[in-house]
C-alpha cells in the first residue's frame, strides 16, 4: 500500500509471514507517529482476517463482513485496548484474557494494545505472563512510541516492527476535515439541504471526497469507546455502515461526487444523527 512505503522491509515481513502461515505469537509496532501505527495496525489485522485476501499479502478488499467489522469495532475475533486513561490498569487485561478465554468462531483471535508503554507494573505482570506462555491461535499485538519505556522481559517476547513513516500530512488532513464536519452539522441543525450544498461545493475531486470518507470511518471508530448510550452507539453504526458503503463504491470506481451525493441524500432519508458526531 502506498502509505507504508517508507516501510517496505517491515511490510515485506509480514508479507512473507503471512504467505508462509507462520505468523509470530506477538508483535511490538513501535512508532513515533500514532495515526501511522494506528493505520498500520489495523491494515495488519484486515489483511489477517480479509475474506478475500487470497494471495495473503498485505492487503484487504475493504468490502467483506470481516473488513467491515474490523472497520465498526465490532469484529469478534479482534480485541483493542486503547485506554483513555493515562494508565492501562490490570482489571483490563484480565477482562481481556476472559475474553481471548472463549473459542474463536473463525480460527484465530488478534488482539492489539495500544501504548504499550502505558501499562502498569501489575498489568505488564498480568500481560507478561500471557506472552511467555502463547496459546495456539492467538495473535498479540503491541504498540508503543518510545521503546525505552517498555519492560524488557515484554519487548524480547516480541516480533519486533519499526515503522518509519508519517501522517505529518495526514493529520493536517484530519483537523481539516474535523473542521469541515463540525460546520456541516452546525448547518446542518438549522437547514438540511443548504448543508448538503455545502458539502458538495467543499469537495470536487475524488481524491478529496476518497480521503474525507477515510477520516470519517477512523473518525467513528475512535468514537466507539467515548460512547455509553445504546442507542447512541446504534446510531453511529448507521452512519458508519454509510461510510463503509461509500468507501467501497468509490473503490469500485463509481464516481466520488455521486458517492458522496448519495451518502448525504442517505443521512437525510434515514433521519442519521450526524450531530453525535460533532466536537466543536
């Protein structure tokens, strides 16, 4: 994939894992640049479990039930910790483990903990006793940003992936677009359809549209855990399965202005509501 260019020989790695069925029992992505990770991390996990990743490269069709679900934070055999706090607390990795406990559906579970560095002394106990016993199967996934502050006992457990590449770029992208979506939906309150002109007159070309519909599903994502209304996290997984659906037309080149016509046009016939998407 074009992103991770800078990180051919990490990506070769992989690759080569994954053609040959000799996946490690746990890797440690480190990397200064979160989004990049994050990006890497996930694109990792799709090309694992893509219904359609049939070459078994670094890939995925973004299209599947698995990708999608990957996608929502809803895929059964994937589990993330991203704590909010600024500690990651041993009553998490235990839920975890309670969870790994149960049989996978499909053959293999993955499970990802983001700042890695985070963890607490009895949490990286917990975690550390896990990897020094791997079961079959189970695929663990750590990320940090500074090596230094990670045990040494977890870090040698590890298949290490050193990822140099950035979404310096990307990030302004994000504050943009994040921009661009809180005015929508602050017009959006007052008049439906003079937003969505709004909308249609702020992209004209397809790499515009194609780059808004990636922040919006990462956008969405990290909402997931924010959110403890029922219905709230109904609500934005019908905004999301639009995205999702959006992203995959505009891979099978149905053109961008009309996906993105029919994406608005979707929000206001279901009635979606976009404002719980706001963060003004």
């Amino acid at each position: 994939m074009k992103i991770f260019k800078k990180d051919a020989i990490s990506l070769k790695s992989v690759e080569n894992a994954l053609k040959n069925n000799k996946l490690s029992h746990a890797y440690l992505v480190i990397g200064k640049d979160s989004l990049y990770s994050d990006k890497f991390v996930i694109q990792f996990v799709k090309a694992i479990f893509c219904l359609n990743n049939n070459e078994k490269n670094f890939y995925s069709c973004e299209n599947c039930r698995n990708c999608r679900s990957i996608d929502n934070g809803n895929y059964i055999d994937f589990y993330k910790i991203n704590s909010e706090e600024s500690t990651i607390k041993k009553e998490e990795i235990q839920k975890l483990k309670s969870e790994l406990a149960i049989k996978s559906f499909y053959g293999k579970k993955v499970y990802w903990i983001k700042d890695i560095e985070k963890m607490s002394p009895q949490a990286a106990n917990s975690i550390l006793k896990f990897l020094e016993e791997p079961e079959e199967n189970i695929i663990a996934i750590l990320s940090c940003k500074n090596l230094s502050a990670v045990l040494p006992t977890i870090t040698s457990r590890c298949q290490h992936i050193r990822l140099v590449g950035s979404c310096e770029q990307e990030n302004n992208n994000f504050s943009e677009f994040e921009n661009i979506l809180n005015t929508f939906i602050l017009k959006y309150k007052k008049n439906r359809h003079l937003a969505n002109l709004y909308m249609l007159e702020k992209f004209k070309t397809k790499d515009e549209i194609s780059n808004f519909f990636d922040f919006l599903s990462i956008f969405i994502s990290n909402l997931y855990p924010q959110m403890t209304i029922e219905e709230d996290i109904k609500n934005i997984g019908k905004i999301q399965e639009s995205v999702l659906q959006a992203k995959a037309d505009i891979s099978l080149n149905v053109s961008a202005m009309l996906v993105l016509e029919k994406f608005l046009f979707s929000l206001l016939l279901n009635n979606q509501k976009i404002e719980l998407l706001y963060r003004g």
